[in-house]
C-alpha cells in the first residue's frame, strides 16, 4: 500500500508540473515548487501513520464510529454518543446550508467584519466579490475560517447559524449544537452518532460537496492577479478511496474527522472526535474494517 501512495501521489504532483513548466515564469516556477514541497510533506506523513496503523497502533479517538451506508449497520464504534467539540467538522454543515439556502452563483462583496476570523486565504481580502460556490470550496478544500463566516452573511450572519441549527433538528442530530459557521467556537459540538446522520445525508443530497472536499485543484487569484492554490487539508484527499469528508482542530476538540471512504466496494462512513492523531486513527479503523469484511466473503 505504502508503494501505491507514493506512486499516486508522484503521478499526481509532477505530471501536471511536467507539462507546464515550459509555459511558466519564474515566479510561477517557484510557486508550483513550494506546492510539490507541502504535497511531499503530506505523502510523507500518510506514509508515516499508515506504518503506525500496520504496526497495531491503538486508536487514539476518544469516540469513533463507522457505519455502512447500504443499510446503516455500526461496524466499529467507540462512545459514539459522547458529545465533543466539532471544530472545523462544522463546515459540513455549513456547506449543507449554503447550497440550500443560498443561489451558487450570487456574488458577495467580502468586507473586514466578514474576514474577521482567524485562517484566512490572500485570495479573499476587502473589496472582492466572490460567488457563494467558492466560498464554499475555500472552506472546504482549505478549511477557510473566514469564507465559512462569510457564507453566513448571505442570509444574515445570525440567521444563519439558526438554520445550521434547524437543519441539525431536521436530520435528528439531537445532540449537536452550532454557535458558528467555521468551528472556532469550542462550543459547536457533537456526536460520532449525529455527525453518520449528517454524512448520510450529504451522501445522499449533496454528493458534490464530498467531490469538492477530495478537490486538489482549486485556484483563485489574489489582489494582484497571481493566482493561488488552496491547500487540501482534508488528509486523504490523494486516495480514489477517499470519497469526501472534513477534518477539523481546536485544542479543546483535539483532531476530528467526519468522512466516507470505499472500502471492500461499501460505502463506509468513519467518523472519529477527539483524536491525537487523526491519520494513524482512520488508517487503523480502516484496516480493523477491511479484516472484518475480508473475513466475512464467502
């Protein structure tokens, strides 16, 4: 598996920087190094804690669950329903509400109060106009604090963490509560088991919110023109088994993690709160569930 990585990950960084580096300029040439740099750090880090998961590491998660999409059955769980902090796992929600109650195409003019939240990116700043969609990837792909807070102002930033609210009374998410679009607050919390609820439902509803999570290709420019990349900070992203998901941090949440990966041809959602180390804990669930399933083939 170590060796598919690596291979997946190759293939992926250097062709696409084979091909252009004839029509680039220096700049762009040194811009496209640093990004092949964090996508070895990444590479060597999947390596790393899929070693640990292939050695026994235990998971650390203080709550995991993971559940089969065809027909809702628990395979592996952890104090699923223990409430924790959500941390940026909350901007599922906030894509859930975004593309339900906001036109995509409607354009924002983005302001100093809106780009207040710690975590931003140079390519959203005062003055811009940007569509509700990609203030939607630049929150998914890169966990973009203040385009989730953003996104809050289409409908009125209060009226919007109501809905959030209301959607997760809708999906019987009985035991999680928002406070903001964006995690920062310690007190968005949640359940493994709620949060299968949600997954569930974007599954099922949204599909492209899970296609624009695994996204490695988002750009947009910044007040010059130059245009910048936003790092996927979804873990797996290099995996075609990764089908979408989020992941989060605060100190107060440790790592989080609300995902669905293909494992053994099921739909699997994984789920994990309050880990120290969110990779090795989804590459050892991962393989517990691959053994499981292997053993159950006729």
């Amino acid at each position: 598996m170590k060796c598919k990585i690596a291979l997946v990950l190759i293939l992926l960084l250097f062709l696409p920087f084979a091909a252009r580096a004839g029509e680039a300029s220096r700049e762009q040439i040194i811009q496209r190094v640093e990004i092949l740099k964090q996508e070895i750090e990444v590479l060597r880090s999947l390596l790393a804690n899929l070693g640990a998961a292939e050695r026994g590491a235990e998971i650390t998660a203080q709550s995991y669950l993971a559940i089969d999409l065809n027909d809702n059955a628990v395979l592996l769980k952890k104090s699923p329903n223990t409430a924790h902090s959500l941390a940026s796992v909350s901007k599922l929600m906030t894509a859930v509400v975004a593309s339900e109650e906001i036109d995509l195409e409607r354009k924002i003019t983005l302001t100093e109060e809106m780009l207040r939240p710690h975590g931003y990116s140079p390519s959203l700043y005062a003055g811009l106009s940007v569509s509700a969609e990609n203030l939607i990837k630049a929150s998914l792909i890169q966990s973009v604090n203040d385009a989730a807070e953003s996104l809050g102002y289409f409908t009125g930033k209060e009226n919007f963490v109501v809905l959030m609210n209301k959607k997760a009374e809708e999906l019987d998410m009985t035991s999680t509560v928002f406070y903001d679009p964006h995690g920062l607050n310690p007190d968005n919390r949640s359940t493994a088991q709620d949060l299968a609820k949600l997954l569930i439902y974007v599954y099922k509803n949204h599909p492209e919110l899970l296609s624009i999570s695994r996204d490695n290709n988002f750009w947009l420019p910044d007040q010059t023109g130059r245009l910048l990349k936003f790092r996927n900070m979804n873990d797996f992203y290099p995996f075609t088994s990764f089908i979408g998901g989020k992941t989060g941090y605060l100190p107060e949440a440790k790592k989080t993690f609300a995902s669905i990966f293909n494992i053994e041809d099921k739909k699997i959602a994984i789920i994990l709160l309050r880990s120290d180390n969110r990779q090795a804990d989804a590459f050892a669930v991962i393989k517990k569930l691959q053994q499981s399933l292997r053993s159950q083939e006729p």
